[in-house]
C-alpha cells in the first residue's frame, strides 16, 4: 500500500482523500480545524493539525511527511479580502507559506509534490491558452501563485508537477448560486472555464497512476459556452432567480485548453457538460 500527503483536506482535499483510499493509497490528511480531526479519522485519513503562516509552521511536518514518497498541496492563497478594497499593503502571504514548508519537504521522503494552482495565474487574457501560454497574472493571488509554482518547480529535491484548475464547482458548490438575480453583469459572452470536484479528484488520480511528474497542466472542462447561456441555463434548472447580463458583445474571457490532460493523461471527463 502506497502513503501519501495531502497538505488541506478542505472541500478538495478532503473528498481527493476518500477517493486515494478507495484506489489502495493510505493516506495523512492535514487541516487548520482541531474539530475537523475526527472527521478525518473517521474517513479513514490518518489526520494532523498542520498550520502554514508567513514565519512558521505549525505542528507536525516531519510525522505528517513521513514515510510519504508523494505530497500533494491543496491550500487556498485567501488572498480576496486584500484585493477587495483592503487598506492593508498586499503582502507575500502565500509564498512565504510555501517557503516554510519547502525545508521539511526537503528533509523528508517526498520524492515527487502535485501543486494544486489555478488558471487565474494566466490573467485577463481574451485568447486561447494552453500549458505554453506565458502566465500574466493579474490578481495577487494570481501572482502568488505563479511564484510558488516556480518556487517548487526549480527545486531539485523533488519533482513537481503543477495543476491550474479552472473555476471549481460541485454538488454543494455552483457559481450561479452567487449570480442568481444580480443585475448588469459584464461579459456575457465571454467563456465559462470551469470543472466539477469529481473530475479534480480524477485527473489528480490519473496523475498519479501514470507517474506524471515535472509537468504542468490545465485542468479545465472542455465545454466552454458563454456566461450568459451557461448561467442562465443553470439558473432555470436550479429554480434561482435569472441573472441579468448587459446587452454587450465585446465581451473579454480566455478559453482554457486541456491539451495536456487529454494527450499526455488521455483523460475522459465524468461530468463533461458540468
């Protein structure tokens, strides 16, 4: 039986985790929540109260990494409330976190890291983007991210492959729930990019399964209609109030491709029209 890390058992982490278990891996799960402990013991997951700030870390790295030949990183940049009209100066939260972490990484068993990005790290592009397309991030969280992919990926302790997700839904989670009723939304027609928590779960197991490392991938449905007919469609189909969009076609959006996960993974998508 396989061992391996996930650093964040959140709304990812953790159904990523039943699904390790499921396909023979045993697993250490982490969490900041000292309630949410026994929700992982109870599921199986070996679990650990790990805390990751700008100056330190907290509890136990070296127990959590041991024995682990994989570590997958799945935390949040939570960097929105500093974008959003803080009066606090932006600062390198996220990529101090990843610094501090790198050092027991190093001293461990880990032999290979799976980085769990976002496609934000390419910005407002209005193109078609592939894994070659040069990331201009436009949000700080963006850019955080980017710097701490390549933090990890210039290591020479271990092997890293990146994985940007688009905009991340689910059963418990959908966008349209926030843009139900609002008014004057901007780019209508703009694409959506996004993919279902149980695609995430499997690209991430086909990454492991096909020792798919040192890469960096796109993980995005390939289904891309506007925001104003996906929304409005989901809108009906969830009986929420319709969102109204702006009469305007010069909407801005990127269209993330897959490429990678479709010709390296040769992965088939089990929600593909989300």
């Amino acid at each position: 039986m396989k061992q391996i890390s996930i650093l964040g058992c959140g709304w990812l982490g953790l159904p990523l985790a039943k699904a390790m278990l499921e396909n023979g891996f045993s697993v250490n799960g982490s969490t900041t929540s000292s309630e949410k402990l026994s929700v992982l013991k109870n599921s199986g997951i070996q679990p650990f109260l790990i805390t990751l700030s700008e100056n330190k870390v907290d509890g136990d790295p070296y127990k959590f990494l041991e024995n682990s030949k994989i570590l997958i990183i799945d935390i949040p940049p939570k960097l929105r409330s500093l974008e959003q009209g803080s009066s606090s100066p932006l600062r390198r939260t996220f990529v101090e976190k990843i610094k501090n972490i790198i050092p027991y990484i190093e001293k461990s068993t880990v032999e290979k890291v799976l980085f769990i990005s976002s496609t934000s790290v390419y910005g407002g592009s209005d193109s078609m983007v592939t894994e070659e397309t040069i990331p201009l991030p436009n949000t700080e969280s963006g850019r955080q991210l980017l710097q701490s992919e390549q933090l990890l990926q210039t290591n020479q302790n271990f092997k890293t492959t990146v994985l940007r997700f688009g905009g991340l839904i689910g059963e418990d989670r959908h966008p349209v729930r926030f843009l139900a009723g609002k008014k004057n939304l901007d780019n209508p027609m703009a694409p959506i990019n996004l993919i279902h928590q149980n695609d995430c779960s499997g690209v991430i197991l086909a990454i492991l399964q096909q020792n798919c490392w040192g890469k960096t991938l796109n993980a995005v449905t390939p289904y891309h209609p506007s925001r104003k007919d996906y929304y409005t469609q989901k809108a009906i189909e969830k009986n929420l109030d319709l969102p109204e969009f702006k009469n305007e076609f010069n909407s801005v959006g990127k269209t993330i491709l897959n490429g990678k996960i479709i010709s390296v993974l040769k992965y088939t998508f089990t929600e593909p029209n989300l």
